[in-house]
C-alpha cells in the first residue's frame, strides 16, 4: 500500500491529509499557535479538590480547568512531586534524575486528598485536548514519545510493543534497551524498533533523556500556570507516529515547513528525505491532488460506498451512530441474505474509513443489514476487526447482536474532526431570494475598481468557483482581460472548487487577502 502526506498551510492553520492509494483515510487539522496538545508538559496549580471523585481540578492556563483522576497521577507521584520541588529550587545544583533519590509509591487504593491540596504546584501532561465544553484530561505519569521509544521519567520498568510477533526480538530489544538505560528511567519500545540497532536507539534514548532534563532550567524560573515541555508540532508528530517505509510523497505548500519535515525525515530515514516536496503550483494544493473533493464527499451525514449503498452518520452528545442501507443495490439471482453480507463486509470497510477519518471517539454504534446467520455475522465481525487493525487509536470491537448492532468504543482524546459539507447558497444568503445574475460581474467590477484605485493595489488575484473562471477568462478579450487594460494593471484568476458558486475571494501582490 502506497502512502501520500498532503499538507496545506495557511496563516491560520495547517491542515494535513493522509492519503492511501490515492484514497483520504486521515485528516487532521492545527490552528497555528495551537496550545493544550496531547503530550504538553504544564507546571500546573491545584485550584479545587474534589474527594467525592477522587480527583483535583488543576488550572494550566485554559479557560477551563483541567481534570486529573487519582489514578492517573502514577505510582510515581511522589518522586515526581520531589523532583518539582527540587527543579524549581533556587539553590539546587542538581542537573539530573538520576540523583534524585526516589519516594515510594503512592497507594493505588488511595485518597486524593493524601497527595494533593489546594494551591499545590504540580506536573501534568495533557491526555486528551479540550472536547466541547470539558477542559483537558490530565496525567502525571509523565512520557517523552520519540519514533523508536518512549521514555517514561522515574519508573524503573522496560516494556516491548505487543505487536511485535517474535518472542526472540522482544527478548533482543528488552535486553537492548536495559543495557543502556539510565537510572530512574523507564522505556516503552515501539513497534518501529523491530530490527533496529543498538547506537539508532541508544542515540534516541539519549536525545529524550536530554529533552526532559531541560526542565531543571525551566522549572526555576517558570511560575504556574505555564508549559514546561511542547510536544513537537502536529505536522511532525503525525509524521513520527505514522510514517513507513512506503510513503511515496510528502507533498507540502510551505517551504519552512518542507524543511522541518525533511530535516526530521533525514534522522529518522534519510534514504526517504527526498520524499519531501514544496508544491508551488497555482493552483490549492488539495484541488491539485484531489483531496478537497474527498473531504467534500466524505463528510455529509450520507456517505455513498459501493454499488448504491449508503451509511448514514449521526453524532449525538453520547454517542455515534451508522445506519447501513443498501439502497437500490440488487443483484439478479442472489438471495437476500448473501445480498446483505456483501453490503455489510462492504460497509465495514467505509465505516473503518470514517471511524479514522472523522476520529470518531467515545461509543459508536453500527446498525447493519440484517443476517439470520450466525456464520455470516461473524464473517462482518472479523472483517471489521481486520480493517480496524490500521487504526493507531486505541479501541475495542464487540461481536454483533442477533439484531445485527455492533458496539466499537474508541479513545477520544482530540474533539472530532467535522467539515460543514452543506453550503448555503452564496447568492441568496439561505433567504431564498436572489439579486440578479445578471448584475454580478458589475459587482465584481466594482471591487475590482476599488482595489485598484481606492487602495492602490499593483496586482490583483481573484478566487473564484471553476466555473466562474471559466467565464471570466473565456475568449481572447476576455473579461479578466478587460480589467488588465481598463486599469493597467495585472489580473489573474484561479479556480478554487472549494468556494461556493458565485462567491470570491481578492489577494494582493503579496497574496495576502483583501478583505471588502
């Protein structure tokens, strides 16, 4: 399977699309200057204690406080706690974890109220981003992930990836990675290090081990609530989470961008750091690679998927629901309940899609077309199981009911990917009248005018609906044309299948929008 990465960055934010075989599977979007990331180390204050469910509020600096659960706190807390407060000490000179002589652990049938108290300091790492009107979910048993490991600071213990299949290579990079451990560190091995050498991962281990030892600095002169350590941009995180050998491109509109990714690529494969493209074209880089017509299809709450069959997506407060519908789909000579098992393995193949594509968290339930049998309902269930397989976030697959209902919860731990696909009609603004037609290239005519004379623009650039351009430039003297020799000045038009029909967009000489 071939694998494309399309990212599309704009001042606001960078949208990134994971392509399979040309097909969108993953879309995933970071405004700029984006805080409160999976993984982002906070110096954080206890605000409220709240023992009826033994958990604290603690402020990061969100709108909202986050919450932290006593379990998520780690049997580390302690040593934890006394490494926060030796880092922020003034007078300390200690420089690293491993002189740090460590507590023992905090109860797992514990009290909240036997660790923590209002108006404490503590450190906290983010679980799961702000979802609707929750706050972030917290946890104090701190991780650094790199591509091949993930360094877990003050624990002791070196666990193996359970999908690597061979015992012999779990036990190879077990003993690895023990040999080269730092005191008070333990270390999570990823599924990527199967094979790897021993200096790849010993010069990982020592880049994360160096990463969170920054904190000592940090910590003395940071004052909650702050961010101590970022996880690293989401454009370079998906990129360490995901990436394989088999990405074909990594297609990018942005050259400083292209070259962080390049230069990441270049530690982690640099046979692949070729892979990584500037697009320059005229055109969107998502119109130019197909992705914006996906996203446009595969978002509405009717999703078409083979032969004239449909899901239909609904999203509630509690949970998620998928209708399967074979629509007109009938096939000569074939009985019902073959008809619905081929329409229900192939559902189970779009659903897989869009559970990722969407990043549906939470419940999902799944209402297939009826089966009698028993055997063919449990030929959805392994195919469901099957196409599932992919999917990095953690989640779990229940047998269907004899009503044909399956039940997938899913870790929700970013709010859920949703693109408005119904347009309201840019002429009559949803009011159901409109001006005339007739009227509108008067209308951009005087824009046009306006932009030239009244703002002393050098060039003008005008986004518009295909088929709008192709009116607009139509014939020798065309009407762009006209503009060009009315004003003396350069006019330029470009498609954008993204805009709504009849709506537009100016930009300036410098490409920056002209707002009217």
């Amino acid at each position: 399977m071939s694998s494309d990465l399309i990212i599309d960055v704009t001042p606001s934010e960078v949208v990134i699309a994971l392509l399979d075989n040309k097909r969108l599977v993953e879309l995933t979007r970071e405004k700029s200057g984006a805080k409160f990331a999976v993984g982002d180390i906070y110096l954080g204050k206890v605000k409220k204690i709240m023992p009826s469910l033994n958990a604290a509020f603690i402020d990061v600096g969100y709108e909202k406080d986050a919450f932290l659960h006593y379990l998520d706190m780690g049997p580390q807390f302690s040593t934890l706690n006394k490494f926060l407060k030796v880092a922020s000490s003034k007078k300390n000179r200690i420089s690293s974890v491993s002189k740090i002589h460590s507590e023992p652990d905090i109860n797992k049938e514990g009290k909240i109220t036997e660790v923590l108290k209002a108006g404490q300091n503590i450190l906290v790492q983010i679980a799961k981003e702000p979802i609707s009107t929750k706050g972030p979910r917290l946890t104090s048993e701190l991780s650094i992930a790199g591509r091949n490991l993930v360094l877990m600071p003050f624990s002791e213990k070196v666990s193996v990836s359970q999908k690597i299949g061979s015992t012999e290579e779990k036990n190879r990079l077990k003993k690895l990675i023990q040999s080269i451990r730092p005191k008070k560190y333990g270390v999570i091995v990823r599924t990527v290090s199967e094979g790897k050498r021993v200096a790849e991962l010993d010069q990982e281990l020592k880049k994360l081990v160096a990463k969170f030892e920054t904190m000592f600095q940090k910590l003395k002169k940071a004052t909650a609530p702050s961010l101590v350590i970022g996880e690293m941009d989401r454009t370079t995180a998906l990129l360490r989470d995901i990436y394989n050998p088999n990405f074909n491109n990594i297609i990018v509109n942005d050259a400083e961008v292209a070259d962080e990714l390049a230069e990441y690529l270049g530690t982690i494969d640099p046979e692949k750091k070729k892979i990584v493209k500037l697009y320059k074209g005229g055109q969107p880089v998502f119109d130019h690679f197909g992705v914006e017509k996906q996203i446009k299809s595969s978002f509405g709450k009717t999703v078409s998927f083979k032969s004239g069959a449909y899901l239909i997506i609904e999203h509630t407060e509690a949970f998620h629901v998928i209708d399967v519908n074979s629509g007109n789909r009938s096939k000569a000579g074939v009985d019902q309940e073959t008809n619905a098992l081929e329409v229900n393995l192939a559902a189970a193949e779009e659903i897989a899609r869009q559970v990722r594509l969407r990043d549906m968290g939470g419940i999902i339930v799944i209402d297939f077309i009826d089966m009698h049998s028993s055997e063919n309902r449990q030929k959805v269930y392994e195919r469901m199981k099957e196409v599932m397989a992919v999917d990095r976030t953690k989640h779990n697959i229940l047998p269907l009911s004899k009503f044909c209902l399956m039940q997938i919860t899913r870790q929700r731990v970013r709010p859920e990917e949703h693109v408005e696909t119904a347009e309201v009609c840019p002429t009559c603004k949803g009011t159901g009248k409109v001006t005339p037609t007739i009227l509108f290239t008067d209308e951009l005519e005087n824009k046009v005018n306006y932009i030239f004379k009244d703002l002393n623009k050098k060039k003008l650039t005008i986004k518009v609906h295909p088929y709008v351009a192709a009116y607009l430039t139509k014939g020798f003297m065309s009407q762009r044309r006209k503009w060009a020799w009315k004003f003396m000045r350069k006019v330029a038009v470009e498609e954008v299948t993204a805009l709504t029909f009849l709506d537009y967009q100016f930009f300036d000489e410098n490409m920056e929008e002209i707002i009217l």
